[in-house]
C-alpha cells in the first residue's frame, strides 16, 4: 500500500526512516520545536534536520490553552499548514492523542503530513496517568495501523511520571512497556538528574527536554542521549523578548525597542 504514502509534498515512508536514523545515542538529534508555518521555516533554514511541533506553543498560537484544550481538527489544520511550508520530516507532539481511534489518529496524521508523533501518557480528562499497559496497547495498535497502510511512524513516547513527581522505577517501567509495544524513543520530560538519565539510555533511545537550566548539550550528548528537543521554549523566548520591545515602545525608548 505504498502509494498511500503520499501526502503533500511528503513521502511519509521515507520520511519516517529519515528521522528514524537520526536518532542517534551520543549524537542527538536536536529539535528546535516551532508552532506555525513561518516558524518551521525559520528552523529549517537555520539548517536543522528534522521539524518539530511544540503543542505548549502551537495551542496558544490557535487560541486554545494546552493540556486537552486543542481541538483535533485545529490541531491537524495547523500541523498540515507547518508540513506544506518545509521539506524536512515533521514529526508532531500530540498530546495524547486527543481521544481519537488509532486507525483515525494514523489517518490523520497521514492526511497532516507528518511522519513522526508524541503521545504521551497522560490522560487530560481524567486528569491522571494512563494505565502502562493500555497505553503500551495503543502505541502498538498505532503502530499496526500505520505500517498497513505501508508507513512506519516515528513514535516518541512521552512519559509524564516526573512531571508529577513520581518515582523513577515508575517511569523505567513504563519505558521499558512502551519500547516493546514498538516506541522508537521515550521521553521522560522534566527529568534532569544524570544518573537517571543513564538509566534511560540503557533501555533505548531517550529524549530529553533542553530548557535553560538543563545540563549543557555536550553533557547529555555524553549521557548517550538520542534527541534532545526544546518544547516550547523558544516560542516564550519570543514572547518575552516581544513584551521587552512593547513595554519600551510604550516608554519611547528608541533604544530600547530594538536592542
């Protein structure tokens, strides 16, 4: 069913393996995560390798709080306006997957473009942790739904035990259910202790949130890190540099404004 994997000007199959071999412990691949068209742009000539999406940036850029509050058809709007604007892979953080079937998801991640996807495992409506094994099932299931339709997405999966401050074992647990439901990376977002870290690599590939305070690149490309992405980061990096140049506007400060 090769001929299904056609979308836009993307070819999702070989797009998907591009970005798969990008993964590399030691030498991660960077992600410089944008939220529209112009910003993919912006990242692609900047000569990075890959596309992707920040869903803390691209919900507020819609109108919409993040956590849930985005709908699917603006979500996949949007991603679909970002894969037309670049040439490179794009892969998508989305959430958890707003709720939808895996053979919907698949499809509509097809029909954006993308040949990559964060789920993670939080459940925003319940407001608690999906259970490890039914997430385990719904990453495979994804997975078997999209190479039927003859691509292998790129499945990075966020796991959310340390952002509610939850016990390493927990999140090792869940990495190791994921990766063998067929996750080719796992990201254990706000996780900045080394030594865990370590314990990550050791199980597959890891991605480690890059923000301000995280250890330098050179130090987590020595842990064996695999990707290293920087979430919405950038985007409120922007943002205050924007409210820096209005706030001096308003006080005439000629300067000021564009310093």
């Amino acid at each position: 069913m090769t001929g299904q994997t056609k979308s836009g000007g993307h070819d999702l199959a070989a797009d998907a393996e591009k970005l798969r071999k990008l993964h590399v412990p030691g030498d991660p691949l960077l992600l410089a995560n944008v939220w529209d068209p112009e910003s993919a742009r912006v990242v692609e000539a900047a000569g990075m390798r890959a596309i992707a999406t920040a869903s803390a940036a691209l919900a507020p850029v819609n109108g919409y709080e993040d956590h849930g509050h985005l709908p699917p058809d603006v979500a996949f709007g949007a991603l679909r306006r970002i894969t037309d604007a670049v040439t490179l892979p794009v892969t998508a953080d989305l959430e958890d997957g707003y709720g939808l079937s895996p053979q919907e998801f698949v499809d509509r991640l097809a029909g954006a473009g993308a040949c990559g996807a964060n789920l993670e495992d939080t459940d925003h409506r319940a407001g608690a942790l999906v259970d490890a094994d039914r997430h385990a099932e719904r990453i495979a299931s994804i997975k078997a739904a999209a190479r039927a339709r003859g691509f292998d997405p790129v499945i990075n999966a966020r796991i959310d035990v340390h952002y509610r401050q939850g016990p390493l074992e927990e999140g090792l647990k869940r990495a190791r259910k994921y990766l063998d439901a067929g996750a080719d990376c796992v990201y254990p977002i706000f996780l900045s202790d080394a030594s865990a870290i370590r314990q990550y690599v050791a199980l597959g590939p890891t991605n480690i949130l890059y923000g301000p305070e995280s250890i330098a690149i050179s130090e987590l490309a020595g842990l064996g890190v695999a990707r290293l992405s920087v979430g919405p980061f950038l985007f409120r990096l922007l943002l205050k540099r924007l409210e820096a140049a209005a706030d001096a506007f308003r006080r005439h400060d000629d300067k000021g404004i564009w310093a």
